[in-house]
C-alpha cells in the first residue's frame, strides 16, 4: 500500500483506491484513525471512535447526534451521558449498508443548538486553519475532522445552518437537503419541523453521492418523500445558460465582513466567467424576519422534542425524594445554559394566550417566507449568497453574547424556513480562514446545486488542506 | 323550586388494533411488563411516531356511526405535560382539527327520540400504567417507588365528547348503553368498563327547570360500571342542589366516585391552570383520507341500534326492545320470530332464559329456538330449560325435546295441587285475602314437585281454580 495521505484524499479517490485494490477497507480506516490519533488531541473532532471497523468500503464521521447502535450517543450532552442506543439511526443503517466503516462520533454544540461548537459539554472542538478559532457549529466536529483529514467525509444535521455553516468556516462542501429527502428517524431531535441531515466533504461530487446513499423516502419517517428524480454526479465544468440570483438586501447587510464579501464577489464574478448570467432577486422578509421567526419555532419544538430527558429511562437520572424533584435535578444538572435557554424561549412561545403572538404569528411568517423564496426562484436556478456573514472567530468571542452567536446564521436560516436545499462551498479565502459560498435551490432540486457548485468549485481551484499542514 | 340536571360524557374507547397507535408493537394485555415496548413507546431520542392506519380508519368509522362529519384535514397535536407515564414529556392526541366533528345519537323514549349531540371524537394515544409500591394501597402518597409498565403506553384511544344534551342519570346511562352496543357491533373495541377499555368522564351541573343557563360544572372520574356512573351522578345532582338552596355557590372541582361508599371525594385542586402548550405535531402529517376511503367506511357501518330498536318496538314494547338491542340480542330475535316464534315470548326467552343459562346468541340455530319457543307450553319445563341451555352447541337439534311432553293430566296433577295448598295455609288465606301475587308462589312450588314435568299452563288454570273455589 502507497503513502495515504488523508489530507487531502477525497472520498471518491478512496473509492477509486479500494476498486483498483490499491488499499483495503481496514487499511484506510486505519490511516483515518492514525491521522485521528496525530491530530484529534489539538483539534477534539471525536467524541469517540470506532477501532474495529464494521464496513470495507470508505470510512465515515457521524455528528453525535446520529444514533449508532450499541455506540454511545450523546448529542453533545450530559443528560445523554452513557447512553447507548439499541437501534441505528435510518441514515446510520443506510451508510452501514453502502459499507461505509464507521469512524466514530463527532462533536457538536448540545442538541446542535449553537454555530461554534463551544456549547457541547464535552469541550470546544477547534478550526484546523487556526486551532484558537471555532470550527463553527453545531456539527463543527464533522466539518474540522473532513477538513483536517481526520475523515474523508462524514455526515451533519441541519437546523438553521448546523452543516452549511461550519462546512463554510472550515473549508468544506456542506449540504443541507430538502426538507424531507433525508429521514430523520433516530437523528436526535432539536426542531422537528427543521432538522436535516446532510453530507460534509471535501468535492461536490463527494456530497452528492453520499447525498444518493442517504436521500429517499423513510417509511420510519412520515414526513420525508421519494426523490422526484434520482441523483445525478455533476459533471460539467460549464455553467453557460445558469441564472444565478443575488438577494438585493444582501448588499445593504452590514454583518457581512469585507473580507467575505471580496471573496463573494470574486466568486460571482469566476461564475460570469463560466457563462453564468448573474441577477438580482428581491427577498424583503427572510434577513428582517428570518431570525425572529427561526427563533421562535426552533426554540418551540425544541422546549417539547427535550422534554423526554427526565432521568426515567435513560441518560442521566439525579435522584430527588419526589418525582418532581428527581427531574427537576436531573434537567438542571444534565442540560447546559444554551439548552436551557431554548427551553425556556420555546415555552414561553407556547404557552396559552402567548400561541397566536409567538409560535402562530411565526408560522405564517414562515409561509411567507416559503412564497417569497418560490417567487425570488421563479426565474432563476440558484439563489446565491456567503454562507456566513463571518470567517472563523476566536473561540471565547461570541460565547457570552448569545445574540451575536444566532446572528451566525443570518443568511442560512431563511432558506432553512422554507425547506429548501442549500449547498456551500469553499470560494476563497480572507484574512487566510475559508469563506463559503452559499447556493439556495428549488425543493427537489439539489441536482441544479450540484451542478452549479462542481462547476464553481473547478474554476476556483479551492485548495481545501489547511495552509498551515500542507 | 324545581331543578334541572345538566350532563355532558366525556368517554374514552381503547381501539383494539392489533398494533399500537405511531410504532408497530402488539397492543393489548397480559404479555410480561415492558416487553411491547421499542425506541418509538419508550420515547428514545430521534424515535418517530408513524399512523396507525387501521385506528385512522377505525375512528372515522365510529365518527360515521355517531353521525359525525369526518374532517378532511385532521391534525395531530402534542399536549405537552410531565409524567413518568408519559414518556415523550407530550401526549399525540388530535386537538382543535379532530377527525369527527358534529354527530349525534339518538335515544328511543316512549314519547319521541331524544337528541344527544356528539361535539367531536378524536383520536390520541393512550398512557402507560404506574403501579405505586410501598406505601398505602397502590396509592402515591406515602408510596416507596413508583414502577412503570410501557405496554399500554402508545395504545389508540379514541375520545368522545357529548354537548351537555343528557337531562338525568338515567339518560345517561341509556345513552352510554346505545354508545357501547354501537362501538362492539363496529368490532373496533371490547369497550369494557371493567377492563378499562371504555372509561366514562361525567360533567354535571344543575339549573333551575325552564332556565337555558350554563352554571359551574363539575367534573366525576373514576367509575368503572354503568351502574356507578349513574349513582354517581344522581349523588353530584343532589349535592349541587343542596348547595344552591342553601345559598351556597358550586365550585368547578373534580371529584372520585368511591363505590365501595357511594360517595364522592373532591381531588386536590391545583393553583395553577395546566397549560399544555398544544402545538400541530411536526413529526406527522396531517390526516387527509381520499372521499372514496370515507364512501367505503360509510357502507360498511350496520343499522343504528336506536334504529333496531324503534324498528322492532311495534312487535313488543320499548322496554323490551331496549334490551334485546343493547344486550346484542335482537338479530337472533328477528331470525327466530321470521321462523314463526311468537314475538313476546321469542323476546322473553331470549332476555331471560338463554343468557340466563349463559348461551351465545350468535350460535343459536334460529330455526332450532323457534321450534321450542313454540313448544314451550307443551313440552315439559325441566326439558326446555335444558334445550335452551344447549342451544349454542354445535349440531343441536330441538327434536328430542319436541318428543317430551308434559303431564297436562289434571287427574294426575290434582292431588299434587292439593298436598301443596294444604302445606301452606298462611299463603292461600293470604291469597284469598287479595294478595294475588302469590298465584305463582304456588304454581313454582308444583312445578318443583313435579320435577319441571308438569305443563305449567295446566298448573296454572288448575291452582286457580282451587284457590278461586
């Protein structure tokens, strides 16, 4: 067996190595967990890992949110400690199935509440282009490890951005899928009406096939659906006749960094180059009522999706002398302030006489946002935007400031509202951290992202190995 | 004054489907504890819930039976509250879109058929059992440790709610009897009160008679019988009134029936409204069943009982086709008379002497009862009662009964008659004194001494005649 280098080594080109009998199965997952062992002690991707490998095709990260049979599951929380599910998660037993050999379990903010990673009670995890930054969150322990070469790619859920948005800090492809292509059973539950999981790699191609290994129809889970078409691998590096449409208000966004926006536009600007026309669209309520709306239901499901967590049946359980004690003691000591925080904004949205105001009120804006993003796509292919108004902050930044923390997701909670894919991907770099490129597609349509995304991604010749090891 | 009683039932049917309502373990009793149970009814993280079809289709059926409109968009809420028997922290239940909205049932009286109003039936899971260990009886306070039983947890309910139509306890015992018969003949629950599969919530108010006023209601939980519900409420309606006419305000509160005493014990009121923080369940979609699906539902729903019972009342009486109806009798009467049986002494045989002896109605040879209803002045008592007493087994033909009869000599009969007045003095001057009730005190007594081979008619006419001389 030739010299692995994981750094750089694409998931496809694993493939290509275990089809040529260049490597074993065994071999590469060993490869992984040796650049695991090397690097994982500066960067804490892992919450755990696997030793023995189960599949003999390409490796796989799972966020710890994904229930993995017999491997303990802790979404990053305390309340979970030592739990270890008796089923597979639907998309764990699809990539088991693919023969995708577990790595382990990535870290991730608690309950993937949160866009640094920082609120994971097992420890921040840190950016491989600058370990005193955040990698994002909440699935930044999957986006550090596909970007540090700690596994050739791996597998995020999706709330308001959990895998565009570190996937953008970090340097990587990330996709957040339609709602309902990708089954969330045994995915640990943070907003029901929200979550998704979705594909973090190093190539477009990559993401879409492990987007074709995971998507389809559940019959575990009512609310996802058949793909109308099948996965197609984009091959094109031509983007002639692809209307792109940029939201005007993105322009009069001051969050967005200079730097950010440089490489933005420069990224537009190599997509005129490939023959695509660039536009303007008009999308006057998702960054003015995006946040507020994402910030009340999300908060909402979450306070009813937790409220399982009461030491009766597994996780943590501090004992009290009545029953009300013991899960008053056990939920103070087992969830963390961002949780808590969520917990208590989610019930305050619920609670009668506040319904109509909060969680309704935020419903129909959310119906509107659905209809404002149909009629922006109407007459064009892809919405484009950064993915994150920000490169990758210093860890500590943002952490007691839980406003400017959700402010992260300013441009990835929109669409997330909406239900539509998203893809992000890696367009340049400023201040020497990755900044990405975020492309918002119809429902269904993550093929045109994939399409529109690999041609990009040639032209701009991202180099996503770290400046600092290469 | 004179007052009026004001009712509304609250009434939970458990559906037997043979899996649980949002995951596919078995549903029902007696397996070990917390062995139907999987990730989905134990509420594990990521666990989905996914419809039962078959309770869907069970409850529009039940929606359709009760007149109700079946909605074309129904949706499943959470109704979020903390309890070890609730192991999501929310119940799935159908909240302000229901599947059934708007029926009715109706209630044959002597008069005309009184309309109780159905607000709404919706479909929700059921909770799981706790069993309280340690401390007083199966109580919590005082208790060491509560254990939880997850095999019932997840099971499909379905929630019935009257108006306020039901006037007296009686009536709503009548109404909940009709419900019952309707549920069991739709085969989608045993709806035993014992067992717990039908439990019977009771709101009660009272007002003046004549007033169309709404005053404070309270609720009755905990009785598990028909019987029960109405002395329940009967003791609800009198307390309310007394604490009218004394002056006194009822206050909304909801009380145990203690059967045992007959008495109602009032529970410890919470400080606090519960806030359920109901929202539409974003892990399902909503219930939207194709007309076609709604069409086949409705064909397949049977006559009403109140239906059968006004139709068969002419041949007898509201009284007893009340009971043929309600006690699932009436298809084995309607067979029987069409066989050529009498009416009233088809009905009296059936309401009496064959579930006296315990017999299946529905394995009855109709043909076979009608020959004996017949032959029953006939044939000797002793013969008939046994014929009937086997009538459900299989092959049972009535002809070597039919060839018995009964000693209708009155020679032989005569002196019989005689050593049995002269034993009873007491009873025959009491009957020639008027108490002519006792007429049957003394036929019984001959029928026992003759074993049941005498013909009861000819005892009859002949103690008569005796007594009369």
């Amino acid at each position: 067996m030739s010299e692995l280098d994981t750094r750089s080594l694409t998931a496809e080109q694993a493939l290509g190595l275990l089809e040529r009998k260049e490597v074993s199965g065994a071999e590469l997952h060993r490869a992984y967990l040796d650049a695991v062992a090397e690097r994982d002690d500066e960067l804490h991707c892992y919450l755990r890992t696997v030793d023995a490998p189960v599949g003999d095709s390409v490796p796989i990260a799972l966020k710890d949110v994904i229930s993995t049979k017999g491997i303990e599951t802790t979404a990053g929380s305390r309340i979970l400690e030592g739990y270890t599910p008796v089923f597979d998660a639907t998309v764990a037993a699809r990539v088991k199935a693919a023969g995708l050999s577990l790595l382990g379990k990535t870290n991730t903010d608690e309950f993937a509440m949160g866009s640094s990673t920082e609120n994971s009670a097992w420890g921040p995890s840190r950016n491989p282009w600058d370990p005193s930054r955040v990698p994002g969150g909440s699935g930044g322990g999957t986006a550090a490890a596909v970007s540090a070469g700690l596994a050739p790619w791996g597998l995020g859920s999706d709330t308001g951005g959990s895998v565009k948005q570190p996937s953008a800090l970090c340097g990587n492809v990330g996709l957040r899928p339609t709602y309902g292509t990708v089954s969330r059973y045994g995915v640990v539950a943070f907003a029901s009406s929200l979550d998704q999981v979705g594909p973090v790699a190093k190539t477009v191609r990559d993401v879409a096939l492990l987007y074709t290994i995971i998507a389809g129809r559940d019959p575990l889970d009512s609310t996802t659906a058949e793909l109308p078409e099948s996965v197609e691998l984009p091959e094109s590096d031509s983007l002639a006749g692809v209307r792109l449409a940029v939201p005007k208000q993105v322009a009069d966004l001051d969050a967005i960094e200079p730097g950010v926006r440089a490489a933005f536009e420069s990224a537009l600007e190599t997509a005129r180059g490939l023959g695509a026309e660039v536009g303007e669209c008009d999308l006057p309520l998702a960054y003015r009522y995006g946040m507020p709306c994402y910030y009340l239901v999300a908060p909402a499901e979450a306070s009813s999706n937790l409220a399982r967590y009461d030491g009766v049946r597994y996780g943590l359980r501090v004992e009290g002398a009545t029953y009300g004690e013991m899960v008053d003691r056990t939920r103070d000591e087992g969830f963390g302030p961002e949780p808590k925080r969520r917990i208590m904004l989610g019930t305050y949205a619920l609670a009668s006489g506040y319904y109509d105001a909060f969680y309704g009120q935020a419903q129909k804006v959310r119906t509107l946002l659905i209809r404002e993003h149909r009629d922006a796509l109407a007459g064009f292919d892809a919405i484009v935007t950064p993915t994150s108004p920000t490169v990758a902050f210093p860890i500590g930044d943002k952490a007691a400031d839980p406003l400017a923390m959700y402010a992260c997701d300013l441009l990835t909670i929109p669409s997330c509202l909406a239900g539509l894919p998203g893809l992000s991907l890696p367009c340049g770099l400023s201040e020497g951290l990755p900044v990405g490129l975020q492309l918002i597609g119809r429902q269904f349509g993550e093929n045109g992202l994939f399409r529109v995304g690999h041609a990009l991604e040639g032209a701009l010749g991202f180099d996503t190995v770290p400046e600092r090891s290469r | 004054m004179s007052w009026e009683p004001v009712i509304g039932l609250e009434i939970h049917v458990q559906l037997k489907t043979r899996t649980k309502m949002f995951c596919r373990c078995l549903a029902g009793f007696g397996a070990g504890e917390n062995t139907q149970t999987c990730p989905v009814c134990l509420g594990f993280p990521g666990a989905l819930p996914v419809m039962n079809r078959t309770a869907i289709e069970w409850t529009m059926k039940l929606g359709l039976a009760l007149d109700c409109e079946i909605a074309e968009h129904a949706v499943f809420a959470r109704k979020n509250y903390f309890y070890p028997d609730l192991p999501k922290g929310y119940q799935i239940s159908q909240y302000d879109l229901p599947s059934c909205i708007g029926g009715k049932v109706l209630l044959p009286t002597a008069e005309s058929d009184r309309v109780i109003g159905i607000v709404r039936a919706h479909l929700e899971e059921d909770a799981a059992k706790i069993v309280h260990v340690g401390g007083r009886s199966g109580r919590i306070g005082g208790a060491e440790a509560s254990l939880v039983d997850y095999n019932r947890g997840g099971t499909p309910l379905v929630e019935i709610v009257t108006a306020p139509d039901i006037r007296s306890a009686e009536e709503a015992k009548r109404f909940l009897q009709l419900l019952r018969q309707t549920i069991v003949e739709l085969g989608i629950s045993d709806a035993e009160m014992e067992k717990g599969t039908l439990r019977v919530d009771a709101n009660v108010s009272v007002r003046p008679a004549g007033s169309d006023e709404l005053r404070t209601r309270t609720e009755i939980k905990n009785m598990n019988s028909f019987n029960f519900i109405a002395r329940g409420i009967d003791t609800e309606i009198e307390r309310q009134i007394g604490v009218w006419e004394s002056g006194g305000e009822v206050e909304q509160q909801t009380y145990d029936f203690d059967a045992a005493t007959g008495t109602l014990t009032a529970r410890r009121s919470k400080e606090e409204a519960d806030d359920y923080r109901y929202f539409p369940e974003p892990d399902l979609v909503p219930v939207e069943p194709a007309s076609e699906l709604v069409d086949a539902l409705r064909s397949e729903i049977p006559e009403s009982p109140a239906a059968r019972i006004r139709r068969i009342e002419p041949a007898l009486d509201l009284e007893r086709a009340t009971v043929l109806v309600t006690g699932g009798l009436d298809r084995l009467w309607d067979e029987t008379t069409a066989a050529g049986a009498d009416d009233v002494a088809t009905a009296n045989v059936i309401a009496n002497t064959l579930v006296g002896a315990g017999v299946d109605p529905d394995a009855v040879p109709a043909a076979e009862l009608a020959k004996l209803v017949e032959a029953r002045d006939r044939i000797p008592r002793g013969a008939f009662d046994e014929a009937i007493s086997k009538l459900g087994e299989p092959g049972f033909t009535a002809d070597p009964y039919l060839a018995q009869e009964s000693v209708a000599d009155t020679d032989e009969l005569g002196p019989v008659v005689d050593r049995i007045l002269e034993a009873s003095p007491g009873q025959v001057a009491a009957y020639r004194g008027g108490k002519e009730g006792l007429l049957g005190f003394f036929v019984g007594q001959v029928m026992k001494e003759t074993q049941g081979k005498a013909n009861p008619r000819v005892v009859n006419d002949l103690v008569r005649e005796k007594l009369d001389a």
